[in-house]
C-alpha cells in the first residue's frame, strides 16, 4: 500500500512540473530562447494566457494564431518554395510583410499549434528566425 501512495505521489509531481506538451514550454526570440513560466486558461476569453516571468508584473500575452518568419535572403521566397514550405508545416500564406526583403506572416491552423509550428519551423535551414505573433494584454 505505502508503494502505491509512493507511486501515486511522484506520478502527480511529474505532472505538475510538466506540461501537457511533455515539457517546458518554449519559443525562439532571433537566437534566443524564450521559456515560458506560466500557461493559464482564461475561461472567460477561451483562449490560453502566458507568462514569460516569473514575476506577477511580467506581462500577459496571448498566440494569435499566426508565425512571423524571415527568410535567409537567398532561399524560400519563390512562389514554389513558399507552397512547399506551407505544405510542409501546415500553414497558410497571409501575406509579405512590407518591413524588408523575406519577412512572411503565416497562419496555423489554430492559436496553440502556431508555438509548436513556430519552433519546427525556426529550426529550417531556409529560415533566418521564425517565432508565433504574440498579443500583449498587460500584467
């Protein structure tokens, strides 16, 4: 009986210290990896709400749905390339972004897979830096 409380006690530890995405939650600024302290659903909204600090002043943010991406120079800005790269990660062309050469904003499927999207596609060789559209809501 005192292995199965045992049991019971670390399976519930493991669950709290994880997320439901099996581990720390995370997105790339440039070179820079951004963890994610906090992931709260707010009812009311119907949308996840995060923290990047531990502090209670950090500020709320919520994903919009959509992945701003930079294209080395040289590579994925052909029509051809930039079906395939959508077929690839499953995304949606919203339109060039009018800030340089190679700046794309795509759209996921939904809000929470545009940060797991975000990070495979940051990990393109095409790709200069891609990270999700964040909305900053306040503290």
């Amino acid at each position: 009986m005192a292995w199965a409380v045992r049991f019971l006690f670390a399976l519930l530890l493991s669950l709290l210290s994880s997320s439901a995405f099996g581990g720390q939650l995370y997105w790339y600024d440039d070179d820079r990896r951004v963890v994610i302290h906090e992931r709260t659903y707010d009812a009311v909204s119907g949308v996840y709400v995060y923290r990047f600090g531990h502090s209670s002043n950090a500020p709320k943010r919520q994903l919009t749905g959509n992945i701003i991406v930079k294209f080395f120079a040289a590579s994925g800005a052909g029509a051809d390339s930039l079906t395939g790269f959508q077929a690839r990660y499953s995304i949606t062309l919203v339109k060039k972004l009018p800030i340089g050469s190679g700046y794309y904003l795509f759209s996921a499927i939904d809000r929470e897979s545009s940060l797991d999207i975000a990070n495979q596609i940051y990990r393109d060789d095409q790709v200069r830096f891609a990270y999700p559209d964040w909305l900053t809501l306040g503290k």
